[in-house]
C-alpha cells in the first residue's frame, strides 16, 4: 500500500474518480473501449507509461488474466472489449523512474456474480492516481478538465445513468491483519474492528476514505437511492439525489460561483474548486462547506444505515447537525 501524505490536517494517499452504477446496468463494451483509449491518449502523461493489462472474462467461473501491458495483448483485448466478453478491465501506468508517479483506470461493468450467488453485484468505472500524480495533473488546467471531461463522457454514456460519483482525494485504512494459527501483536484487534472514517469533520477541505471497506459496503445504498457518500471535489449526482438536494434551480441558487453541468437523464455535476488539489485558503474552505450544506439532505441518513456500518459514514450523514447541536459543527 503506498504512503500516506498529510493534506489538510488528514493522511491523503490517491485521488479517486469512482462512478458507481445502477443495479441491472447494461454498458456497452463500445463505451469501455472508448474511455479506456481516452484514458491512455489523455490523462497518461510522459513519461509514465502502460505498465500491466488486466482482464476478466464475464462468466460465473472466470479468472483475473493478468500480464504487461503491450500493443498486442491490448489490441487482442479491445476486440473483447468491444464484443461484451470482457466484464473487468484494468490499465496501470506509471514512471518507470519513479514508480510513486501512477494512475489507473479500471471497470467493472455489466458483473457477473458466482453461480447461486444472491446479491447482484454492481459495476463501478474509476480512474486513480498517486498524490505526486495529481500534483502533475493539478498544475495545468487543461489536464483538470480532461479529468472532468471524461467522468463526464462515462456518466453521459452509461444507459440511464449511473446511480452516483465523486473525485476527490481519498485514504485507504489498512486492512487489519489476521492470523488464526499465529501469536497475536500487542494492540491486535478483531478483523471486525476496522478503522473509520473520522465522526467530527478535521478540516473543511474533506479527504475521502474510499476502498472495499468502504466504499464495499455502502455502494448498495449508493446504488438503491438511499443517499450519497459525502461533498467532494466533483460530485455527480443522478435525477434522485438532485430532487433529495432540492432540485437543480436550488442548487445553482444557494451555490452562486461553483461550476455545476447538466448530465444525460437528470443529473448534475458540482464540482467545489478549480483544482482537485485546492490551496488551502478561506476561499476554497467556504466552497467545501457550502457545497456540504446544499448537498446534505442527500447524504445517507444514519438512522437508515445498518448499525454495523454507521461508522462509515464519518460526518457525512444527513441527521449531523442535529446530532451534533453544542459541539462541532460545519460551520465553525
């Protein structure tokens, strides 16, 4: 796992842009296709470059085929692409010189779970990269909307929608470690026992935790119209989540200054600073917050969360300030 860099008073290790989809989303394979050759021509700067090619056939039984990334193994893998046989596909690239420089797309679309499985499971489209990487990105506007650009393209060319999305910097919490046979560390706790996203806000410019432990267990909600993760950067939100919000007109109306688009089938985008990688000013504090307070009746509620997940939820729960009233609030 890489190195955490303090930002803004909190441990920041990539920068997500995730898009999850709805349950029962067809996606093209054309479309994959597509992002994934915006992805290498665009948002790969020199001179990081294709390192590794994963793929998965979409079947009950299909295993992760993984290799180097090479001209031939990606123009076998486009065809596949394309015909619908694949149902995961990742790119990693990076600097060979400095392997801390990196940035991934990856999918997992139109999923298939194993036979006699009863959830479905649910797609998701994502690019990340490395805090250095998003330096890089950060430092010319044209390269931020590019980023924009293609969470935009993916959102508008997914069949209905996606169910919800975010950009933002985010921290991975580490896996606790487990060894049933072995001696059990001083501090050992039950694998249960996982780290959370803080309940009081550090700073106003947020860091998201993100991840499988995450991420993993509240997309169902994300997916089924409950509500959304937080405030971010990039914030796009389906038809549901714009009326849980308010509505469009009321939205624009109490964020005069901050960039927000129409997106395919009644989303928006609301995108709170300039730069994925703000400056940490009054300015862009007032966004962040102002964004938080349009976008919480959207949030998921705590109340609605099951009990063994309302941790996850940090301070991005619909009901925070209530249950906060004589301490910490956003405001402050």
């Amino acid at each position: 796992m890489d190195a955490c860099e303090s930002l803004y008073d909190q441990p920041a290790m990539y920068f997500t842009l995730r898009l999850f989809l709805k349950k029962n989303t067809f996606v093209p394979g054309r479309l994959i296709a597509e992002l994934a050759t915006t992805f290498l021509a665009d948002l790969v700067f020199p001179p990081c470059r294709p390192k590794w090619l994963w793929t998965k056939r979409a079947k009950d039984d299909a295993k992760l085929n993984t290799g180097d990334f090479s001209e031939r193994r990606w123009n076998a893998a486009v065809k596949k692409i394309v015909s619908g046989e694949f149902s995961a596909l990742t790119i990693f690239a990076e600097d060979p010189d400095s392997p801390t420089q990196k940035v991934t797309f990856s999918t997992h679309v139109n999923p298939v779970g194993p036979e006699g499985y009863s959830t479905s499971l649910l797609g998701t489209i994502e690019v990340t990269c490395s805090v250095s990487y998003l330096r890089q990105l950060a430092a010319s506007p044209a390269r931020i909307e590019t980023l924009l650009r293609f969470g935009t393209a993916a959102w508008n060319g997914v069949p209905g929608g996606p169910a919800y999305g975010y950009g933002n910097l985010g921290f991975i919490p580490p896996r606790v470690p487990f060894n049933p046979n072995g001696p059990q560390q001083a501090g050992y706790r039950l694998v249960w026992d996982r780290d959370t996203p803080p309940a009081q806000r550090p700073h106003a410019i947020p860091v998201a935790w993100i991840g499988s432990d995450v991420d993993g267990n509240l997309d169902l909600s994300f997916c089924a119209g409950k509500g959304i993760k937080g405030a971010f950067w990039a914030n796009y939100l389906s038809e549901i989540y714009v009326r849980k919000a308010g509505g469009a007109q009321s939205i624009a109306a109490n964020l005069p200054g901050i960039r927000i688009e129409a997106l395919h089938d009644g989303g928006l985008l609301v995108v709170a600073t300039e730069s994925p990688l703000p400056e940490d000013s009054e300015e862009n504090r007032q966004r962040f917050l102002a964004v938080y307070r349009v976008l919480q009746p959207a949030f998921l509620s705590r109340a609605e969360t099951a009990a063994n997940k309302r941790a996850l939820l940090g301070h991005y729960y619909r009901e925070y300030l209530s249950a906060n009233r004589g301490g910490t609030t956003i405001s402050e």
